[in-house]
C-alpha cells in the first residue's frame, strides 16, 4: 500500500518559507529607496550600502513585528502595523524631495488605510 506521509512540521521548505517573505521585502525596499536616493546617477558603494543598510532594517523589524504582534490585542495589532506601514512609505517618500509636511501628510493617509484593513480583518477573524 503505497500512502503518502504527512509532511514534517519543522520541514526546511517550511522553514525557508518563513524567511521568504521578509528577505523579499527587505530587498525590494532596498533597491526603492536606494534607486530613489541615486536619482538617475551612476551606482555608488555608498548607494548599494544606503540600500541594503534600509532592507535589512526594514526586513528586522516585519520580522520583530511578525513575532510580537499575535500576542496583542487586536486594536494595538492594528496599530503596531498601521505604524511600520506609514513609517515605511514617509520615509521612501521623503527621500523624493518632497516637503515634510507633504510626506507625513501622505505617510498619515496610507496609515489611515492599513488601519482601516488590519482593524477590520483583526476584528472579524477573532
């Protein structure tokens, strides 16, 4: 009889599956800010290094967040991501050049929408 075996919990797929996501996140937001900060200039060692110092950065703490959010309660869950959210796209968008009261403004928009999603999707799955 020829059955399949369930797979093992702590498999390395499964474990290489949890890293995934945030390696890919740190590596895209590197290159975002790194190619917004280079502005159509030549690639400097000192770009290459802004962008992955911001990866590694971003990526740490959607890691730390990932860990410690579960254990909160919904409303500060919501929060705690409403706030990597729009601390992460005020600073992309402050490197543009733009104002600061043009970058928190946007930054404060984006938040108010992941607070409104995160909220929501907390609120009706507990």
């Amino acid at each position: 009889m020829a059955h399949a075996s369930p797979a093992a919990t702590g498999s390395r797929a499964a474990a290489s599956a949890h890293w995934a996501g945030p390696v890919l996140l740190g590596i895209v937001y590197g290159i975002w800010a790194a190619g917004i900060r280079r502005d159509a200039g030549p690639i400097t060692t000192g770009n290459v290094l802004f962008g992955v110092v911001t990866g590694v950065i971003v990526a740490a703490v959607f890691v730390a967040l990932h860990r410690v959010a579960p254990a909160l309660p919904r409303e500060l869950r919501a929060l705690s991501w409403t706030a990597f959210a729009g601390i992460a796209f005020g600073y992309l968008y402050s490197l543009t050049g733009a104002s600061i009261l043009r970058s928190v403004v946007m930054s404060l928009l984006v938040a108010a929408g992941v607070f409104a999603v995160t909220f929501y999707r907390y609120y009706t799955t507990e």
